[in-house]
C-alpha cells in the first residue's frame, strides 16, 4: 500500500506521462473522465469519482445517492467535501485501497478503452499533475520537474503492469476486503463487465447502458 506522508517523488515532466484537464489525450486516466459510467450493485454511477467518494459515507445512503446522482463528477466531489464530519473513520488508511479497487471496476468494465490509453503510456511513469494536491497528484517544483506522491498516478502504473502488460484481462472484481463497505445499505458484491453475463448465461443478464 502506498504510504502517503512518506513516498514523496520527484518526476522529471519530460520522462512522464502527465495528465491534468479530462479534454486532453490522456486525460480518460483522471477519475473525472467522461464516458466511464460503473456499474455496481445494479447501479449505474457515472464516473469513478462518484464510486470513490460514495464509499467514504457507507453508513449514510443519502449521502451516497446524492453524490451518484450528480452527472458531474467534480460536483460529486464537492457534496463529499461538504460532508467530510460524516466520513468513516477509518478513511484515511483505507482510501488507497479504495481507489486501486475502483479503478480496477473502471478497467474491467471499459477494458477496450480504458486499457488502449494505459497501453499506449509505455513504461513511463503517469503523473497526475496538480495546482495543489500533493497526495493524489504532484505539483510542479519548477518548469522541469513535478513533485508529490502521485498517488493516482502509481495506483494507474500497477494496473498497467498487472494487467495490461501481463495480458490479464480483467473480467471481474472481487469485492473490497473492508468491513462494512455498503452501497446504498448493502454490503458491494462482485463486479463483472458485459462480456461475463455473455459467457456465463446462468447468470442473469444485465443491460449495461454502453459501458463500452
């Protein structure tokens, strides 16, 4: 696990693949990319960040469904900050494990898509750049270089080599091994993409509303 406080890095922006805006060419690695709705618990969460900041409220509904039911994910993010008081206490030492486990819910369920773009940063390391945030991304030290945790960046960096390098397809993601990690009152069950109710017609087919 990645321990914020004591990971700092130091990026060289020209060895780096650096994100910031959603618009730009790499900008589907940023949790607040267009066009990666989830599906979780026969529920449609439109992007990655709305999953994230749901689970830090497992024991407040209310609280989750309004942040899902925010089209934009960046206004998810700011209902979240307004209810920070009612965060489950242990957030801070769960939230990395967390994260890695949405964004493997985002990678199996638009593998084509979301695994082309990690694909295609090579071997070099993905930064998000930040104004300020310190623990998710990196802010710049100076016009050449980029300093921070990266949080984001190297949970991007392990799926790439876990699975899109290594040609693991991701199918399906075995829920989080948190107590008490609900959505919605229940506990999260397994997350399967469209090709696994196509294989396995035992199960009850589910429309994915383009999950593609």
């Amino acid at each position: 696990m990645i321990k914020e406080a004591s990971n700092h890095r130091v990026y060289s922006i020209d060895e780096c693949v650096v994100f910031a805006k959603t618009d730009e060419h790499f900008g589907g690695l940023s949790n607040m990319a267009p066009g990666y709705p989830l599906y979780v618990n026969d529920n449609v969460i439109p992007s990655a960040e709305a999953l994230y900041q749901s689970l830090r409220y497992p024991l407040f509904p209310n609280i989750q469904f309004e942040i899902i039911a925010q089209t934009s994910p960046m206004t998810a993010k700011m209902i979240s900050k307004k209810n920070y008081p009612f965060s489950r206490q242990d957030w801070d030492e769960i939230r990395t494990k967390v994260m890695r486990w949405c964004l493997e819910v985002k990678l199996s369920q638009h593998w084509n898509k979301f695994s082309a773009l990690l694909k295609e940063t090579g071997n070099k390391p993905i930064v998000e750049y930040s104004r300020k945030d310190t623990i998710w991304g990196a802010t710049k030290i100076s016009d050449k270089q980029l300093g921070g945790t990266n949080a984001l960046g190297r949970l991007l960096m392990e799926l790439r080599e876990k699975y899109v390098h290594n040609g693991g397809k991701l199918v399906c993601v075995e829920p989080l091994d948190i107590t008490g990690c609900l959505l919605f009152g229940y506990p999260i069950e397994t997350v399967c993409n469209e090709e696994f109710y196509v294989n396995n017609p035992d199960f009850q087919a589910v429309e994915f509303l383009d999950l593609k």
